[in-house]
C-alpha cells in the first residue's frame, strides 16, 4: 500500500534517484544505492535548516518537522529505520548534520558554513575543506579562520573552488578545528558535476550522474575489536582503518546472527560512514545481553570494501 500504491514514490521517483547510481542487476545492489540516496536525502534536509536557522540564511526557520519517522514496512526511502528496528543510513547521516558543531556543504553555492547549537559562541575556530578525485587524489584544500556566534550559523564562510578538469564524481572533506587545533567535528560528501535543472528534475550534483563511482578500487580495511559487558549489555568497540590509497565508501557495519539476519536491536555509534586513505574510525556496537544469538558474527563491507568478519568473542 504504501510503496506500491505510490505514496510515497518508491516505484517512481526513488526508484530513478537509485538508478541514477547506476542500473541494479539485483535487489541487494539496487538496496545498497538506495541507502545512498536515503543518506543524501537526509543530510540535505537537516543541512538547509542548520544553515537557515533564525534567519541566519536564505529564509527564516524555526525549526523542522520530520513526517513519517517510523514505518510500517521495511524500507530504506526516507526513513531512519523500519518496524523491524533495522537502522538505515539516514539515521547516521541525520545523526552528523546535527552534530552541536557541525561544518557543511551547500550543493548549489559551493559554499562551507559552520552550525553552532551550543548556547555559547566560539572565537579562534578553523574550517578546512578538501577536494578528492574518483582515483582518491587531493585536487584542492583550503583553510580559514572562523568565529562561531552563539546558536547560530556561521554562513558561506568560503567557496571551494572545484578544478575545471575534475572527475564527474569526486568527494569532499570538511574538517573543524577548535582553538587549540583540536578536531571538533567532520564530514564527509559525494558530488557530481551534473547541473541542477530546477525542482521539476532529478538532475544536479546531489542527485545524478553518480555511475562512475563503479569506478573505486576495492578497499581492503583493517579491523581490531574487544567486547566487554556492562550491565545488560553487550558493548563491542571496532577500530577501523583504510590503509589503503583509495577512499573506502560507505563503509556498513552489521552484526548478524547464524542465519544471516542483522540482530535488532542493535545500537551504532556511526555507520554508512566513509574513510579517506589512511584514516580510521572506531565505533561502539550495543546489544542487550537477551538478544545476543546463538552464533553470532560481525561483518564490515561497503561499496567498494572487500566484505570481511571480525573475529570476536562475543559475550554470553
């Protein structure tokens, strides 16, 4: 009903949006790009608030509503996750736009801003920007001072200048630094070089013309894991390291139990998150003690991660 019946645009428009990264050839792959789109979706929606937050942009915002947060059937389209508890990667990408200090990227501007919702303000802070290639390469950086005014935004503080030759996909990386130039906040963006056709379409640099990142080198990541129990729970910490030369994209982290299916609930710090080269991540998996399966396993995979388990002790 609400898929087919066409409410809520799942054999139409989100479908051409998944397609946009490129034709399925099964349901696994076309899931996999639809969580992509869920992501992009996501983030955007909170962003343009952070960045019109008490007329600091464009237009004047109070606040936001999310419709529709939960679902009554298992889907990736626009939900954080579904009746069955399973967590999508809008839930971690809306999770990183509203961090309290958060640096983001406006899609049509090309411009950085910085969002403060602490109720203080910040002097002496940098934004640094980075550009990288469909082959993983720095193309472009740039850093700048910043002043962060209290409960508000920090707008188009710098525009990142994208090479005239730049591959049709590429990435971006914002990076936020305090006065002691210690990392506060970051984050991470695809873009394409499609130009935005208005409203009406389903063109632009967040939502066409992603079929190259077919094109990624297959990344092997390193995992180191320790498991512990608090109180009820299961507590599982992963270091996650791409040692590679080439962007890991999208990593996802699953605990899943002897039949394959994903163990709910289960709590992730961050997930669908990605790395650049050399970068690491960790990240703190929750399970109550009563949902732990019989023979449990932890798989790390993403779009161009070569799928691995983790070798753990799981708690009993």
């Amino acid at each position: 009903y609400h898929d087919g019946g066409g409410f809520h645009l799942m054999t139409s428009m989100y479908t051409d949006l998944t397609n946009n990264y490129g034709t399925s050839s099964s349901i696994e792959e076309f899931v996999a790009k639809g969580q992509l789109v869920g992501a992009m979706n996501s983030k955007s929606i909170w962003e343009v608030w952070n960045y019109n937050k008490f007329d600091y942009g464009d237009r004047y915002a109070s606040g936001l509503l999310f419709w529709y947060h939960n679902c009554p059937v298992r889907q990736v389209c626009a939900r954080m996750w579904d009746y069955s508890l399973e967590p999508t990667a809008s839930l971690y990408h809306t999770q990183n736009a509203l961090a309290p200090l958060h640096p983001q990227f406006d899609y049509l501007k090309n411009t950085v801003s910085v969002y403060n919702d602490y109720y203080r303000s910040f002097k002496g802070y940098k934004v640094t920007a980075e550009v990288y290639d469909i082959k993983s390469k720095k193309v472009w950086a740039k850093s700048q001072a910043v002043d962060l005014p209290e409960d508000g935004v920090a707008n188009d503080v710098f525009v990142i200048d994208f090479p005239a030759n730049i591959s049709q996909v590429h990435f971006i990386k914002l990076y936020l630094y305090d006065d002691k130039g210690e990392l506060v906040s970051d984050n991470f963006y695809w873009r394409s070089n499609d130009k935005y056709e208005g409203s009406k379409t389903l063109t632009g640099p967040t939502s066409s013309g992603f079929e190259s990142l077919a094109d990624l080198k297959e990344v092997a990541l390193k995992v180191k894991s320790g498991v512990s129990k608090k109180e009820d729970w299961q507590v599982m910490e992963l270091s996650i390291q791409n040692p590679s030369s080439s962007i890991a994209f999208f990593v996802q982290l699953q605990y899943i139990d002897q039949n394959g299916k994903p163990v709910r609930p289960s709590f992730y710090s961050d997930n669908f998150f990605s790395l650049l080269p050399g970068e690491s991540k960790k990240v703190v998996v929750e399970t109550a003690l009563k949902n732990l399966p019989e023979k449990g396993r932890f798989i790390v995979k993403g779009w161009n991660v070569k799928s691995q388990d983790v070798k753990v002790v799981f708690a009993r």
